[in-house]
C-alpha cells in the first residue's frame, strides 16, 4: 500500500532496515502538456527514483516533500515507475542510525504525478508582515519565467496583489492588509480562499493569517501574550500494528485528543516533520505547531555533508509549511550535544531558516542543563541563537531522585527569553496499577505529573509546556520485557487511546489554566 510502511505489513519485516523497491506500472492514454512532475509526500530514509528505466533523480530525508521532472521519460501506453527506498541511516545521517524511536520504512505519505504548464507557480508564501502588510513571495518554474504578470487573490476579503517576475522568476509585492481581515488564532482559526496566477498557471489554498513575536519572557500572538498548553507527539496512528502513514481521519484522531479531551492549544510535533496533512488539519483546529528538524542527539556535526543534509530538509518543510498558519516554531534539533561544531551547525540553520521565513520563531530542546543543589541553570550557548529556550526534563523518572524532590526544583533562565518545557514525562503501562506506585504503574506517572506540574508552576516567566507524550510509541530502545515491549510507555493515552490516570492531572491544569 501507498502510501504506508513496510514494517506493519508482514512480521518479517517489522524491524527491516534495508532496501525494498517499488513498482507501478501507469497507463497513459497520451503524454501530458506541459512539465509533468513525480511528487513524494515522503520516503524513509533514501530514495532512488526511476520511469521507464531511467534514473531521474535520488532523494536522502525522511520526513520531506520532494519532486523529480519526468517530463522526458514518460510516454503514452505504459509507464514503469520504480522507487527503491533504502531505510538504512548512517552516522552522517539526519538523524542518526541512534533514535528513540521505530525506524518506518517505505513510501510513508502519498506520491502524484503532478502537471503543471510550461511555465508554473512553483512556490508562493502569503505572510501578514510585522508592520501589518500581507506580504506575498512567489516563485516561477519552466520556461519564460521572467518578466510575467503574477496575481494573488482574496476574493473573500475583495483583496489583489498585482507584480511582475524578475530575471529568477521571482517576484514579492506587499499592500496594507484589508482592514476587515479576520486574524487566525487557536480560538478562532479563520482561513482564507488564496489563489495565485501567473503564465496561466491558477493554484489555490486556504491560509490563515496571524502574527508571532516575543516580548522579553513572553511570546505574543497577534500582540497578545499566550500560554501554551502543550504536548509533544510522534507520527503513529492510534491501533496495534501503528502506521507512519497519516490521512485526515489519523490527523483528526490524534490532534481532536489534544485540542478536546487535554485542552491543548499548542502540539509539540517530534522529532522530524509530521505528514502536510498534520499542519492542515492544526490551521483548521485551532492549534499552535512546533514543527522540528529531527537533529537528534549525537549527530555528526562536524560532518559537511550532515549540514548539507540538515539544511535541505529543513528548506523542504519551510517551504511546505510556511503558508500554515498554526507552525509558529521552527525548531532546529534536540537534545545535542554542547561543543562548538554542533552551535556552528546551528548557527547555519538557523541564518538559512530565517532566510526562507522571517515571521516564525526559531528554537531546539535543550537538555543537559547542570544543576546544584536542585538550581538548573540553564546557559547553553545555543539559547543565545534562538528565539524561544526550550528544555527537556525528566526529574523523578530517569535517575534516583525520589518524587517528593521535584516540587522544589528550580529553573533559571538567564537568556531573558521566553521559556517552554519541550518535554517532561515518565513511563506507565496503561492498565498496570499499584498503590505503592512502582516506577510503569499508572499512579507513578499520575504522581510524577503532580509534583512536576506543581514544579512547573514556580516557574517565574514560564511561557509554556508540551510534555512528553500524547501516545505510547514503537522504539527499539525500549526492551523491558513486562512494561515496555519495544514500546516507550511515556503515552498518556495507551496505543489504542485508552487514557491513563496522569492524562487528567494534566488536563484538570490546562483547564485552569484555560479559563484564566
Ligand atoms: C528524550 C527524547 C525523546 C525520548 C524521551 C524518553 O528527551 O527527546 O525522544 O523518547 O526523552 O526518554 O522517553
């Protein structure tokens, strides 16, 4: 199936990390006009795309969009397309063959065949800038791209932007945004009708219209300060065996329980970029995204090739995403290491994010933050390039120190920037229940959440939290053989979506803190 992983079709290869090909032989009555284009949502890890047995490109990324020109190769009658997916990663890969989490391997989200005429709208950002202009960038592809009439449209709000492309095809134009312009927000997430002409290419999209800052501790959205009441969530469908590949109905699923039942308004989606129907289906909920480049633990930093790798990905999900009004974090990695290759690293990421899209916040999950006598100092070098300081911790659930010191923890944060617990959280096995709260019954975790909420709320300018995890999730890491069964048990709905008793801690606090 395709889109899908291989891992949940057959036990022989529940854990495969090898090379599997594809095939799909398309009939076409005749070629198409115009460019045609082989479009994939995803594939994990590498790529090898071939039409009619001839190679027309290759692709490393786990988690990002791409497209090869098969104009040339296709023909009418029958089309061979063969992708070979290659699941194996490297220590120069991004991420590395070291994560805490099941490798999926295969075609994860859907492919196309996508036509577009000799000269299209390749790509097109449409932003409210800071000085409450709507700003649009568009970028031609083909043939002709320069000098042509480019149109962008809100027919709803009666609102044109009129340009003409340069030499490269681009072109960004900007007029003061309609004063009726309804602004996008978790409580009410307007979206808007958006086409874009040129050439005689019309594409369209719904976008939503909103803007993000800082304000010394606080972060700002359309000016106001908000709270986010958070959790962090991998891609897996809800079920036993779990899938990588995502449609509305497994986005709706997952994010209905953060927005309905926990009372999110902001999701945490770890590590890597979550399927485009994720993104969507938060503009259309109501929901604030950090959306994350999976820079995971010990990378090789000093590796050029790894930055080439890294940066590539990262542009992929910019330029997919950066017309979703819900992403407001683009974050560059987590929990790396502290040496000066891996802040150089950052450094260029973060310049070549901001280049791309200078509307967003940029920021990473700290972890490794020093602490005496129960003070954590948190002064990573990092903090400096970042916009928003973000720290996992786990106090209470790895290490030894019992429950009741975690209440009297305390946090500093002297980057004078806003500040996000990216994770907290510990491990239960959903049904497991013991009073004297074992470490993987359900009282511990509904103990460890009380004494780190109550932690939590001494934080003086804490502007936010998205615990660790909505669902249990596949890794290979977790091999305990009663509570985890390759299943990392920090979920606090079971992979079915059974709720643990931690889940209403949580909520019974969002709903607090909602009302306020
Ligand atoms: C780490 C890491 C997660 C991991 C979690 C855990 O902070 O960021 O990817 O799953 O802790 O140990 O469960």
């Amino acid at each position: 199936e395709i889109p899908g992983d291989w891992n949940g079709r057959d036990a022989t290869l529940t854990w495969f990390e090898g090379l599997v090909w594809f095939r799909k032989v398309l009939e076409l009555d005749a070629v198409p006009e115009g460019r045609s284009f082989l479009h994939v949502g995803a594939a994990n890890y590498r790529a090898l795309v071939h039409v009619n047995g001839e190679k027309v490109g290759e692709h490393e990324g786990g988690f990002t969009p791409f497209a090869f020109d098969v104009t040339d190769q296709l023909k009418a009658g029958r089309n061979s397309i063969v992708i070979g997916v290659d699941a194996t990663h490297e220590n120069t890969s991004v991420p590395t063959p070291i994560t805490d989490w099941k490798t999926y391997g295969g075609l994860t989200r859907p492919v196309h065949l996508v036509t577009v005429p000799d000269t299209y709208v390749h790509d097109w950002f449409l932003r409210l800038g800071s000085d409450s202009d709507l700003v649009a960038t568009v970028r031609l592809g083909g043939a002709d791209v320069a000098n042509r009439k480019v149109r962008v449209e809100i027919e709803a709000l009666d609102f044109t932007l009129d340009g003409t492309s340069d030499a490269a095809g681009t072109v960004t134009v900007k007029a003061v945004a309609p004063a009726d312009l309804q602004r996008w927000s978790p409580g009410a997430p307007t979206l808007y009708d958006v086409t874009v002409s040129a050439a005689g290419d019309v594409v369209s999209d719904r976008v939503g219209f909103r803007t993000v800052a800082t304000d010394g501790h606080r972060i700002l959205l359309n000016g106001e300060p908000v709270f986010l009441r958070g959790i962090s969530i991998h891609v897996e469908t809800l079920g036993e065996p779990p899938s990588r590949a995502f449609d509305e109905a497994s986005a709706r699923a997952l994010l209905e329980i953060a927005k309905n039942d926990l009372h999110c308004n902001f999701v945490r989606l770890a590590h890597y970029p979550h399927a485009a129907v994720m993104t969507r289906v938060a503009d259309e909920m109501g929901l604030l995204v950090w959306s994350e480049i999976p820079v995971y633990w010990d990378v090789a930093f000093d590796n050029p090739g790894t930055l080439q790798t890294a940066l590539h990905m990262q542009e992929e999900n910019i330029v997919r995403d950066r017309n979703r009004a819900s992403v407001i974090f683009w974050s560059v990695g987590n929990e790396t290491p502290q040496t000066d290759e891996r802040l150089a690293f950052f450094d260029a990421m973060i310049k070549a994010a901001l280049e791309l899209d200078d509307t967003r916040l940029m920021t990473a999950a700290l972890h490794n933050v020093r602490g005496e006598g129960g003070v954590y100092v948190v002064d990573d070098p990092l903090a400096e390039l970042i916009d928003v300081v973000a720290v996992n911790t786990y106090q209470g659930w790895y290490g030894r120190a019992p429950l009741t010191r975690v209440p009297g923890l305390e946090w500093q944060n002297p980057s004078g920037k806003p500040f996000l617990f990216s994770e907290f959280g510990a491990g239960a096995m959903y049904g497991f229940h013991d009073p004297e709260m074992e470490k993987f019954s359900e009282e511990f975790q509904e103990a460890y959440y009380k004494v780190t909420i109550e932690m939590a709320r001494k934080v003086p300018d804490l502007a936010g939290l998205s615990p660790w995890i909505l669902k249990d999730f596949q890794s290979p890491r977790r091999m305990h053989h009663a509570y985890q069964d390759y299943w990392n048990r920090t979920g606090l709905v079971s992979p079915r979506g059974e709720k643990k008793k931690a889940f209403f801690v949580l909520r019974d606090w969002y709903k607090e803190i909602e009302k306020q």
